[in-house]
C-alpha cells in the first residue's frame, strides 16, 4: 500500500452509514484500469448490497475521471456475473521469503495441501459423499463478497 500510494495508483473507496464505514474497496488505478484486489462489507448488513452500491458509486467515479476499465480480478463469482458476462483467465503468484518457515509455507501450501485434496477426491469417488449429506468447505476458504 505504501509504495503504491508513493506512486499515486492506491486507490481506497469507503462506503458510510453516518460516521461508520460499511463497504470498502482496496484497489489499484493504474492506465485507465481500476484493479479491485479487495472488496469488503459489513456482513450484518448484507441484504443492502452495500457491495454493489460502492461499485455503482465508484464507477461513477472512474468515468468521471475518464477511466476506461475495472477490473474486479480473481475468480468467478456470482455477484461479478452480476456486472459482467466477460471472464479472464488469472493467475496467483506467491513470494515467500527463502526461511524455515517460508519452505515450511511452501511445501504445505504446494504439496501437502494439494496431496490432500487428492487423497480426499479419490475417497469420495470410491466411497461417496457422507450420509448427512454435508456439503464439503474449501480448506483455504472461498472468495471474499463485496
């Protein structure tokens, strides 16, 4: 955030109710384009779509300003579709740092933690999902809504 604010290309949007902010987006406005890396909300106040009001407001804002692009990155979900059908491919790119504890991160994050997820796949082919019927969570945890 540092050396992008130096640079002049942080970009923070703040949603208020009052005095208290509710919705935020921590971005990047570089060429025309609004790289939104982290959108986020009050979840006690989700039914307002408060995600969607600062998108709609920050939009707003980006054309005024002669922005030709938002880019809202990262995977597919289903409040993007909500403001495009187009999809891009992307990547994720990791830097840990050379120490125990980055090989450490690396080997869990690159072996073990995709070894498991393997192991369990082939358990459910062979043996099927649980009789509750409990739908399985994402070890690393699913997209953030806006």
């Amino acid at each position: 955030a540092h050396v992008l604010s130096a640079r002049g290309e942080l970009s923070l949007h703040f949603l208020r109710a009052g005095e208290r902010r509710v919705a935020f987006h921590f971005a990047v406005e570089a060429g025309g384009v609004y790289y939104l890396f982290k959108p986020g909300y009050d979840e006690a106040l989700a039914r307002f779509g408060l995600g969607h009001l600062l998108l709609y407001e920050v939009a707003k804002a980006l054309v005024g300003r002669g922005a030709k692009e938002i880019d809202l990155l990262g995977d597919d979900m289903p409040w993007k579709r909500e403001w495009t059908a187009q999809l891009r491919p992307h990547a994720f790119h990791y830097v840990l740092r050379p120490t125990r504890f980055g090989r450490a991160l690396a080997a869990w994050k690159f072996t073990a933690l995709p070894l498991a997820r393997f192991v369990i796949d082939a358990a459910r082919a062979r043996f099927g999902r649980s009789p509750a019927g409990d739908e399985p969570r994402s070890i690393e945890g699913e997209g953030e809504k806006p």
